[in-house]
C-alpha cells in the first residue's frame, strides 16, 4: 500500500485503508484510527467518497470497542447526515397496496 502510494496512485486508499483498519481492530493498541481518519482525509482530498459508509461504520466499530457501555460516543462522532438517519423512526407502512394503478387495469378491490 505504501509502495501504490509513493508512486503519486491515491486511487481505493481509503479502501485500502479501511481493509487494513478491519484488520487492526481486534488489536487494542493498533492505529486503526489514524488508518480511517486518514483515509477519510485522502477521500476528501480526491473526492473518492464511494468508501465513505465503510469507513464511518468502521469508525463507529473501533470507537464501540474503545467505549462498549457509552453507544452514545461512536454516535456522536457520525456526520450530521448520518446521524439523523441513524436516530430517525421509519413510519409504519399503513397498507401493502399499491399506490397507483395502470390504464385499463382492474383494481384489486374490484376483482
């Protein structure tokens, strides 16, 4: 990896990144971290956001395992458009109906 980027390639590092902070995550005084804060930096840098969730979820990981009683700490550390996703309740689906019915076709009500 470091070899792919000396040569100046800054394409799938945070991939890469992410894989290996995978990797480090069992280990408690690896640099997991620095290896998704770092790839989140080269994402930003390059516009290479395909790897964004992996690495956010990642994160939320290691900081889950760093503080396994205090969720609330990986929560905070999500970006603002995750994180009311991720608070957010679904509404119930009221009825598995569909919503719209083609020209000419018998409504299933009437069948």
């Amino acid at each position: 990896m470091k070899l792919w980027a000396d040569h100046g390639n800054r394409t799938y590092v945070p991939l890469q990144r992410a894989y290996l902070a995978e990797l480090l995550i069992e280990d408690e005084n690896s640099d997991a971290m620095v290896q998704i804060e770092e790839a989140l930096a080269v994402a930003q840098e390059t516009g290479e956001h395909w790897t964004d969730a992996l690495l956010h979820r990642i994160r939320g990981e290691i900081l889950l395992k760093q503080n396994p009683a205090d969720p609330a700490i990986a929560e905070a550390r999500l970006p603002r458009r995750h994180r009311r996703r991720a608070t957010a309740k679904r509404p119930a689906a009221s009825s598995c109906a569909p919503r719209f019915r083609l020209p000419g076709s018998i409504s299933p009500r009437a069948a």
